[in-house]
C-alpha cells in the first residue's frame, strides 16, 4: 500500500446477503483512525454500487438501515438501473 492511501477499517457486520434468490454484497467502512461515520454500500451481481449519502454513527447503525430498506422496501431497488433507496 502506498503511503498515501488512506487505510479502511471494514466492519465484521459487512458480507455476502441474499434476500429471495438475489445476492448483494454488503460494505460497511470508514477510514481508520478518522471519526467521520461509518459508509453504507451495497454492491449488486453487475458490479453496480448504491451508496447512501448518510455516515452513520456506529457500525450497527449502517446495518439497521440497510436491513430497514430491505424489509421495507425491498432488495430489488438495491439492483443496478433502479431508483437508489430513499436516506434518512
């Protein structure tokens, strides 16, 4: 790693999540050391990646919110070519 890179500190709560027959790849992450909040992306099968634009306090919130959006609104609206969820 270059000594300008910023290190990443991902969260244990990050990982695969398959919700009916679709498999997205949840990122939690904020830059080590840094006390900014932590980033919610979800990455989907095409590589396509929705970001919220909200940092979230605590790792355990991100998740929260990305568990809400799938039972509230579904994991499809997490796929490439559709609407990115609505931020709270």
């Amino acid at each position: 790693m270059a000594s300008g890179d910023p290190e990443i500190e991902v969260s244990p709560l990050s990982g695969t999540v398959t919700r009916d027959g679709v498999t997205v790849e949840l990122a939690i992450y904020r830059m080590a050391g840094a006390n900014e909040g932590w980033t919610l992306e979800v990455v989907d099968a095409t590589n396509t990646s929705t970001v919220w634009d909200d940092r979230f306090e605590t790792d355990d919130e991100a998740s929260a919110e990305f568990q809400r959006c799938l039972d509230e609104e579904g994991i499809e609206l997490l796929l490439a070519g559709d609407v990115a969820p609505s931020l709270h």
